[in-house]
C-alpha cells in the first residue's frame, strides 16, 4: 500500500515525535511510504532571528498565509530542506530506515507555476492585488523518481518548495503539497498529522465526511484546519481512496489512523 505522509508543522517545533518515527519504522516494511514535512513556525523563528520581519496575508475566503519575497524564499528553503529535512531524515536513520531527503526543486520532483498577483484583504478590510512574490500551487509531480527511490526501499522526505516554469524556487502549501504527491504517485491514502485528534465541529470529533460535505463545512473551520480539509478534498477528488487528518502525537499516530481510529476520514464513501 502507497502511503502519503504529511507530518505537519506544530509537530517538527520540538523534534520529531519518538512515537511517529517508531510508527514509520514498523510500516516501513510493508508499506511505501512518501513524508511531507511542514514547518512555518521554525521558518519564522529563524528569520526572526537572521532580522527578516515575516509578513502574513489573508486571502478574500479567510486563508492566512507567508508572503514570500526573494530573501524569505532563500530562508524558507534554507529551514524547511536544510534544518528540518535533516532532522527527520537523522531520525529515521537512527531507527533503521532508509530515507532521503529531497526538495521539491530537486530532480523538479513538485512543479509550480508562479502566482502573479495575490488577491488579499487589507488592515480596512477591503480586497487589493499585490504582486505574487515567491508563492505558487504546485502543478506536477515527478512520480517516475518517487517511484524509483521506492523501488530501492527508501522513504522520500519531501520539503515544501516547488520549483516554478522559470526554474525558481517557490514557497508552496505543505498540505496541499502531500495532496498533489498522493494524487501523482497514485497512492491509496494520504494522513495529514497535526496536534489535535481531527476536525471538530460543534465540540465534536468528526469521523467521516465526504468530499461535498467536507467542502460545505469550510466556512465553519479556522485557517490552519481549513488547508488540511482543502487538500484532502482535492486528493480524494483526484483518485486517493481515503484522506486521514489525526493526531501525530499519540501511540502509533499513522497506523491508528488507518484503523480510523479516533481521527477524520474523508472518502467518497
């Protein structure tokens, strides 16, 4: 079974789950697995630090996101493929699995195309375009090299950054990133591992929705859930069989949400 791991960022702050990383050590062997890592609150810290001030926008439907100029895209690829890559990547070495990992602009494993303009709210509450800077939505997956890597036993670390039609590097969604290597890989599911159990709605964990149902309910999410929803639908809806969004800090987080066990499951049926 093709598995599509997204390991969000509230998970990396602090290290590598021990839990998650024992959890992909035992499935490793019998199933393949494909990891995508977040990370904006350490890219924020570190640029922070280096005295680049990050500036966030909100988008008409609510959707808060970086807005990416030349010198955050070289932080943010300097954090997401040289820090937290490599960390992940340390982890898995140390409990016997193969890995390696890989940039979306390496071997243009995850293509963008570069958004021109941005449509967002400003502090008046009125819609205004600004340029697009270094952000995109990624168009294409280099399935063949996944594949190959998978064919020799590796797990594929992908960091978040798509390279774009004129060979630029660009700050993509983490989320909707595993949702196009699911879709490209032609994988059986994709997780999408947080802090938090699932999606709640009225108090409650919710255990199934459809792609529609899912998609009526966006208005009742907050932003950081909303991307998670948003890109289970668009893998669902583009031939996953099922999208998981759980928590990555439990016992055995990855093969507890395949048993759907206290989680979201997003599916056709």
């Amino acid at each position: 079974m093709k598995i599509v791991v997204k390991l969000g960022g509230s998970l990396m702050k602090e290290g590598v789950p021990s839990s998650f990383i024992e959890d992909i050590s035992a499935l490793s062997s019998t199933h393949q697995l494909i990891l995508v890592h977040g990370g904006g609150d350490v890219v924020t810290e570190y640029a922070n630090r280096l005295g680049k001030e990050q500036r966030f926008v909100v988008s008409p439907e609510g959707i808060r996101s970086r807005y990416t100029d030349g010198e955050t895209a070289e932080i943010y690829q300097m954090v997401m493929a040289g820090l937290l890559a490599k960390r992940l990547v340390l982890s898995l070495t140390k409990a016997g699995v193969k890995s390696l990992s890989l940039s979306g602009t390496d071997g243009s494993l995850l293509q963008g195309r570069r958004k021109s303009k941005l449509v967002v709210v400003d502090e008046r509450g009125r819609k205004v375009a600004i340029d697009g800077g270094y952000t995109g939505k990624v168009q294409g997956v280099n399935s063949s090299l996944l594949d190959l890597l998978l064919s020799q036993g590796y797990v594929p670390v992908i960091s978040p950054v798509a390279t774009s039609e004129a060979a630029e590097p660009l700050n993509v969604d983490g989320d909707r990133a595993a949702s196009a290597v699911a879709t490209g890989t032609g994988a059986e599911a994709v997780a999408f591992l947080t802090n938090v159990d699932g999606l709640q709605l009225n108090g409650s964990l919710v255990r199934h929705m459809t792609p529609s149902e899912a998609s009526e309910s966006l208005p009742k999410i907050g932003f950081g859930m909303q991307k998670k929803v948003m890109a289970a639908v668009e893998a669902v809806e583009g031939g996953v069989k099922e999208a998981l969004i759980c928590s990555g800090t439990r016992s055995s987080p990855l093969t507890s949400a395949l048993a759907h066990d206290t989680c979201t499951v997003i599916s056709a049926q």
